[in-house]
C-alpha cells in the first residue's frame, strides 16, 4: 500500500510540474528516479523491493511491452519500407558497433572478463526514446531524424535480446545455448504480433461485428492484452510481438490507431513511471560508493563514446544533415529494455551478476539524467518556440539588425552623401 501511495503522490506532483517540464531541463523522469531513490532502503526505508522480487521484473516487462505496443502504433509497413534506410544503417551497423565497443570499454576499463563485457554490450545496445520525448514527439524536428530513434528504439530491443540470453548461457558455462529454441521464439514473437491484430481487424471489418465509439479505444487494449497473454503462453518474444503488433495495427485499422493513440500513451507512460519509482527503489547511497572509479568512468564513456563512435561510422556516406546525425550520436538513452535485461542477468545468479549489474545500473542511471534533461535543449535547435523568451527577443533584435544593416540606404540619406552642390566635393579646409 505505500509504494501505491507514493506513485499517487509523486504522479500528482509529476503533473502538476509537467507544463514547466516541458519548458526546461526540469524531467519528470529523473523526478520518479529520485523520488524512488529517496523512499527505498538505502534512504528512508518507506518501500522494501529488492531486484529479484518478482513484482519488480513483471513492472518492468509490462512497462516496455507498452512502450513497444504504442512506439510500433506511430508507424506501418508502408512507413517503413519507405523510410528504412537511415534505421537500417542504425540497427544494421549501429546496434552491433555499440555492443562492441561497449564491451570493449567494459573490458579494457571496468575490467571484467571477454564474455561479462559482452554481456554489458548487449544489455545497454538497446535504445528507448521516451527520454528524449521532446525530441521524438516535436513536429518541427525534421521527421526523418524522429523516425529513425523511434523505429531503431522500437526494433533494437527485440534484436538484443538473443545476445542477452545466449551470453548468459555462455556465462554460465552451459553446454546447450538452445539456439533454435532462441530462433522459434523470436520467430513466433513476430506471427504473434501480426496475426493476432490483423485476425481482430478484419472481424471488426465484417457485416457480423461493430464496435460503438465508446469501445472503440479498447479494442487495441483488447488487442494488446491478447497478444501479451498468447506470448507468455507460448514464451514467445513478447517485446518483438509488442513491435509486431503495434505496427499492424498501424497498418491495416488506421481508424483503432487513431482511437488508441492518446489513450494508450498515457498508459505507457504510467507504466514506465512506475517502473522508474521500482527501479529507483533499488538503488541506494551503498550502492553507488560500492562502484569503483573504473566503474564510473565506464558508465560515462559508454554514453558520451560507445554509441557516437558506432553511429558515425553507420551513417558515412548517408548524407544526413551534421546537426540530426549529431542528434541522433547522443540520444541513445538506456531505458526499460536494458532494466529488464539487467534483472534478467542478476536473477541469473552466474559468477560476478551483482558487479556487472552495478555497472548497468550505473549506466542507466546516469543516461536517464543525461538524456532526459537535454532533450528540451537540442530541441530547441530545431524549433525557436521552445527557446526561452529572453533568447527568442534577443534573437528577433538580432535578426532585425541584421536586415537593417543588409537594406540599401534610403533615398535621404544617399542624397545626403552624394547630392551635393558643384564646388562643394572638395575635402574641409582647402
């Protein structure tokens, strides 16, 4: 009962400081961290979770269906195949890069072993663009740019997760890596996500069926639940299903798209808040003085490094505008797919979790802070609405200025200058 009224009390605070959120570096992420933080263990005491609770995992796994159902809704298969080059240079060249050099950083400079450091590549590889919500959701940064984090944080998180389980095989010395079970899961993942919508659109469609209006929202929650229920009982990939059907709903009921849109965003973000209190619960001051200095300085290089490092070799040769790819280099937060991966490795119980959980954690921690707090930032650079109103006036004044100074002299003044009477364009004083 209390984390219930704590999430009610820190939500109401949430929405009443939104409005100045989205004007500053103020978050509202960062404000469910910190409040998580302040009320686990390691502060005040007034919520005890631990890691391998099993309500915090199912949180976390409900949290990012959400997000994938709702982020594959923006998008159909027409969008995507028109669209597909730039996240195809992402997921095809980037994913793979930053795992690489994440566990390049990780050996090199936190220390652990070949396999502990691909491990922590694979787990923080995904993306989640909820914590850049000023970039993504802003019309006046250029689409291309939007479309690309949101269909790279969309896939990203499906594609890392056979890394994930294969490598915790590995670490954990087993001789079987079920590699074609990985495959059929990954496989029916995806039939799921596409039958299970475009079976009840099309029955919706048919002379036998109507949906009133005032159902008409629920029929993608109806969708979405289906899905997640079939995926648990089959153990398919339920984050590739989520993509999968969101995506077909897109596609074939843009009238459910529609209707679901606004309603199915607030879910998600409900969700992901949620999750974020939990996740900050599990953190306390022990915990971060437990980390070694290489540890921190992993945690920055892996966000300030690993992932402008991969893009920019991704997109040579793209052709896209300096200032989107150098958008799309930094916003690479770590969201809700790396805290499920990462309490899928400490539920492992393979030697050294708790310390390679620490350096994930860490890494979160400090992306949610980083990149949720700049998002307003860059988004300004693409839309002058979101600047201050002492820097859109000082940019107006400059702006009228410089056409001033650009504007050919008036006819009064040119006949000052040059209209004078003969005899008189000899210099002062001959």
């Amino acid at each position: 009962m209390s984390l219930l009224l704590i999430f009610a009390v820190v939500l109401l605070l949430a929405v009443l400081l939104s409005a100045l959120a989205h004007r500053t570096v103020l978050s509202t992420a960062v404000l469910f961290l910190v409040a998580g933080f302040l009320v686990g263990d390691g502060v005040f005491g007034l919520v005890h979770v631990t890691a391998r609770s099993p309500e915090v995992a199912t949180l976390a796994e409900l949290a990012l269906f959400a997000v994938l159902f709702t982020d594959g809704m923006r998008v159909g298969w027409a969008d995507l195949r028109a669209a597909w080059r730039l996240p195809g240079r992402a997921l095809g060249w980037g994913l793979p890069l930053t795992l690489l050099v994440t566990a390049a950083l990780a050996h090199y400079v936190a220390g652990l072993n070949w396999v502990e450091s691909l491990l922590v590549g694979a787990i923080l590889a995904p993306t989640d663009p909820v914590f850049a919500a000023a970039l993504v959701g802003n019309e006046r940064v250029p689409g291309r740019l939007r479309h690309l984090l949101n269909v790279e944080s969309g896939v990203n998180d499906g594609l890392a997760l056979p890394f994930v389980v294969v490598l915790l095989a590995v670490a954990a010395h087993e001789d079987d890596l079920h590699l074609p079970m990985l495959g059929t899961e990954l496989l029916l993942g995806i039939v799921i996500g596409i039958a299970v919508p475009w079976i009840a659109i099309r029955l919706e469609q048919t002379r036998w069926f109507a949906v009133s209006p005032q159902y008409l929202p629920l029929n993608a929650v109806a969708i979405g639940l289906l899905v997640l229920a079939l995926g648990k009982a089959s153990h398919a990939n339920l984050f590739l299903a989520a993509f999968a059907a969101g995506i077909t709903v897109a596609t074939v009921g843009r009238q459910q798209r529609e209707a679901f849109e606004h309603f199915g965003e607030l879910v998600a973000e409900i969700l992901k808040l949620a999750a974020l209190l939990v996740f900050g619960a599990l953190l306390s001051p022990a915990f971060f003085a437990d980390v070694s200095w290489t540890g921190w300085l992993f945690a920055i290089l892996a966000l300030v490094v690993a992932r402008p490092v991969a893009l920019w070799i991704s997109f040579l040769g793209a052709r896209l505008d300096l200032r989107e790819q150098l958008a799309a280099m930094w916003f690479g937060p770590k969201g809700f797919a790396s805290v499920v991966y990462g309490l899928l490795l400490l539920a492992s119980g393979i030697a050294g979790a708790e310390q390679t959980f620490a350096l994930v954690a860490l890494t979160i921690v400090l992306s949610i802070l980083l990149h949720s707090s700049t998002d307003v930032i860059v988004a300004r650079g693409f839309d002058p609405d979101l600047l201050p109103a002492w820097q859109q006036r000082l940019e107006t004044r400059g702006r009228r200025l410089i056409r001033r100074r650009s504007q050919p002299p008036s006819r009064s003044r040119t006949r000052r200058a040059t209209d004078r009477p003969p005899g008189n364009d000899r210099p002062p004083g001959d």
